[in-house]
C-alpha cells in the first residue's frame, strides 16, 4: 500500500537560553493513502508539533519526512509554500474564516494562491460547499451562520484544492455535541470518497472516528492501534 506520510527518525528541538529542549524525540511512522488516523496524546506530548511537521508549518530538527513521495525534511519556506496549498488540507479548532466575506469566497481563498481564475475559483467553491451541504449557504457571512456551519465552511475551503491530506487540527473543540457529529459524519465522507485523513484530538469519543490510533508521549509513539470498533456518526 502507498505511503502517503512517511516519517524516518522525525526530531523536533526548541532552544531557550541556548538550550536545547527536545520535543519529539525519533517518530517514525507511515500513513497509506485514504487512511483515517487520529493523533492522540496529554498536553506535552509532541502531537501539536508532530501535527506542525505533518502540515509542513514547522520543519523537523532531523530525520526524514516525505509526502506523498516528495522529502519536504529540507524544502526551504517557499517551497513549504507550495506544498501547502496544493498537497494538504487544513481545519482547524478557530475556523479562520474572514468574517467580511461570504462562504463562497472564504473557500476560493485558497484557490486565488493557486492562481486560479475567478470563475473556475466561484465554481468549484460552489461544489465543496454542496459537498458539505452549505449550497444554500455560500452567500452568508460567518455572523449569518451557527458555528457547526462555519467549521463546514472551513472544511469545504481545506477541501477545494482537491488536496492529497487533510489535517484536522481539534476540529470540533468549540462546537456542542450534537454538531460535533454532524461534523465527525462529513470527515467519514471525505475518507469514504478516496481522501486521507489525519485527526488530531484530546477527545476518546472522537478519536473512536478514525481508523486507527496513534498515541504520543513524551516525544514518542506510545501505541499504534488499529480501531476495533470505527465509531459511526448517527444523525439525530
């Protein structure tokens, strides 16, 4: 099966007074291609800035990061850039959006980087927010809309550049339980229809989504468990 996230000996160092403080500590790990994969771990244990790595934000102090068959270990920042925009997906727990545009235009955004033409850019906006079920929606601002609506828009914009990875970063941290389902049963679409998936999160219930469970501590993998039991989001 193809790798599309593989990790060699993955170091991550910060410094402080000269000091190094070593954060994650040698994480190797693959992860194929239309894999659902939940990042679990306490607060300290690397899976924020392993998420950082993964997202290319951050680069690694050493080791060997390769995505979706290209080592981004030592792209320089625009490179890093690019790869961004066009390889990977991101959702995160603020949603991001720009309050003064409509949610057509927060999920071309991505699309104007790509130097995609206005139309195209409208057009396929239109299609992943129908694919979240906000077709109906594209010309509200983020105060016309409850918060499990604006994190679809923000999933529809992390999706429109037809991405090879999708990173969701405590992606329903601030939304109540029934939405957090809602939300859970588009990422479950997304993965069914061929994309792959990376979920980090502090919450058990959530972490039950994905298909498999990787626990850090202290800067290193603690277990990688396939999930017996895929919890499946049921709709109210």
């Amino acid at each position: 099966m193809q790798s599309i996230i593989h990790l060699e000996g993955i170091t991550k160092n910060y410094y402080m007074g000269g000091q190094a403080i070593p954060v994650l500590k040698g994480i190797s790990l693959d992860i194929h291609k239309n894999e659902y994969v939940a990042l679990m771990g306490p607060s300290g244990s690397g899976k924020s800035t392993l998420m950082n790595i993964l997202g290319c934000l951050d680069t690694p102090t050493g080791g060997r990061y390769v995505l979706n068959g290209s080592d981004v270990s030592k792209m320089a920042d625009d490179q890093l850039a690019d790869v961004r925009n066009g390889e990977i997906g991101f959702v995160f727990q603020q949603f991001n959006l720009l309050p003064r545009l409509t949610a057509a235009e927060n999920v071309a955004l991505p699309l104007i980087y790509a130097g995609v033409g206005k139309k195209e850019r409208m057009e396929r906006a239109m299609e992943a927010l129908k694919k979240v079920g906000l077709g109906d929606r594209s010309h509200h601002k983020a105060n016309e809309m409850s918060g499990g609506q604006i994190q679809r828009v923000a999933i529809a914009r992390a999706i429109v550049n037809n991405p090879s990875l999708l990173l969701a970063d405590e992606p329903t941290g601030n939304l109540d339980s029934k939405t957090s389902v809602e939300v859970m049963e588009i990422f479950g679409q997304i993965q069914a229809a061929g994309n792959t998936v990376v979920l980090v999160t502090h919450e058990e219930d959530i972490a039950e989504y994905a298909k498999r469970v990787v626990r850090l501590r202290d800067g290193l993998i603690e277990t990688d468990k396939l999930n017996e039991h895929t919890r499946k989001a049921v709709l109210q």
